[in-house]
C-alpha cells in the first residue's frame, strides 16, 4: 500500500511537470522506481534498467495527454514533430539496447549526472542563442538521434534537450514546451519498446514485469501523471515557472546526490 501512494505523488508530480515544463517527468519516476522496485523483488542488478524502461512507459501516455491539452491551445508544431520523429525514434530504441548492456550501477550514476546538468539548465534558465531557422532534413534527423538516445539512458521525455535545440532554431517558447510534449511521446514509446524487448530475457528476474518495465508500476504512475498533465499545461499558459524551475532545480540536486550515493 506505502508503494501504490508513492508511486500515485510521483505520478501526479511527473504529469504536472510534463505540462509545465515541457519535461517528461523522467527524473522524479526514475529515483522514486530505483527506491520501490527492489522492494518488490526486482533484482539489484536490473533495477535501474527496470526503473527507466518503466518511467519512459509512463512517460509515453502523459505525453500523448500534454500534447493534447497543449493542442487545444494551438501551440504543437506538428510539422516540426514530423521531422524529428524518426532521430527520435531510432536515438530511443538505440538508447535503450546501450541500457541493457551497461551494468545497473553505471546506469544510476548516467541519470544522476543527468539529474544536475538538467538541474543547471532550469535554475539558470539557460537557453541557446536563436538562429532563426531549423535544420535540413538530415540535421533534423541527427538532432533527433542525439535527443532520443540521451533521454533513453536516463529515463527522460526529453523536453529538458528538445526545448533548447528547439529555442535555439527561432521556435517560440510555449510552441516550443508544446511541441517538445508530443515529441516526447515518441521519444518514450520508442525506448519503452526498447526496453520491453531488451528485457525479455532477464524478466524471469522480476515479478510482474514485461521485460524491462515493471506493469504495477506503470499502471499506477501512469493513472496518476495522465490525470495532471493536462492541469500542467494550463499553468504554463497562465503562469511565469521561473521560481517554480529553480525550486525543481534544487529538488533535482537532492535526487542526484541520493542516487550517486545509494
């Protein structure tokens, strides 16, 4: 019962900061699965591949909700979407092959070190010089790579690389939160996949897992962060996230700090 509460708090947490931020989420599920999981007989040794593999599950349905409540505003640039789609798609499922083979210690210190340069980036509010145009087709597509293959390793919607490059190529800011939610959804479904087939030979491992995702898991954070995405999205047509970015920010430090010395 203590784990379905946790899990439902980090969910709502995850969806709200979805809509927010743009961001999937990935950091508050990824800690709070590589805390619970164990305790539900996931082996140490796949833990983290079990936690991130869950979270992009998670992530892949508030994403799909956050992309519509931020459509409704028409702000998702599904043109833009279409373009990166498939370096997203291949980076994530490429992401999550990388996952399976590094040793779960390695993967834990990988998302800690991606919990603070996501932190940095947030207090500081740093944001690349516009150069007004977006890429070729073939620039699309390695941005794309790069994109889905960081976030898969560390459990992530990506939203936290997708809105710079995005602000950096002249997008406007809540087009470019917008726009990075439903890419996000590729993003997660693609590593989640990946995951679930890279996983395949150790689910024997776990109880209740399709490979590498954990189904109680994501059943219960998923209820919860779809149910508050959309209430996310409303927020950041309504209100300035500065201080809410650097109280994220600080809370992210405290996650990587916990996770680098578990």
């Amino acid at each position: 019962m203590q784990s379905i509460l946790i899990f439902l708090a980090a969910g709502a947490a995850a969806g709200i900061l979805s809509g927010l931020f743009g961001v999937g989420g990935g950091l508050i599920l990824v800690p709070v699965l590589a805390f619970v999981l164990p305790h539900q007989g996931v082996p140490a040794d796949i833990v983290m591949q079990c936690a991130i593999g869950t979270s992009l599950a998670v992530i892949a349905c508030h994403s799909v909700a956050s992309s519509h409540a931020h459509y409704r505003h028409g702000a998702v640039l599904f043109g833009v979407v279409a373009l990166l789609a498939p370096g997203l798609a291949l980076g994530s499922f490429a992401g999550a092959y990388v996952a399976h083979l590094l040793p779960s210690a390695t993967l834990k210190h990988i998302v800690a070190v991606g919990a603070v340069l996501v932190a940095v980036q947030m207090a500081l509010d740093l944001r690349p010089r516009t150069q007004h145009a977006l890429p070729g087709r073939a620039g699309m597509l390695a941005a794309g790579a790069f994109i889905g293959s960081a976030s898969a390793l560390i459990g992530i919607g990506g939203g936290s690389l997708t809105v710079p490059f995005l602000t950096w190529c002249g997008v406007e800011i809540r087009k470019a939160v917008a726009t990075s939610a439903a890419c996000g959804a590729v993003i997660a479904a693609a590593g989640a996949a990946g995951f679930a087939l890279t996983g395949l030979s150790a689910a024997a491992q776990a109880p209740h897992t399709l490979g590498y995702v954990s189904i109680p898991g994501f059943l219960t954070l998923m209820v919860a962060s779809v149910a508050t995405s959309g209430f996310g999205a409303r927020l950041a047509h309504g209100l300035p996230p500065r201080l809410l970015k650097r109280l994220f920010a600080i809370f992210l430090c405290f996650v990587a700090a916990a996770l680098w010395l578990a």
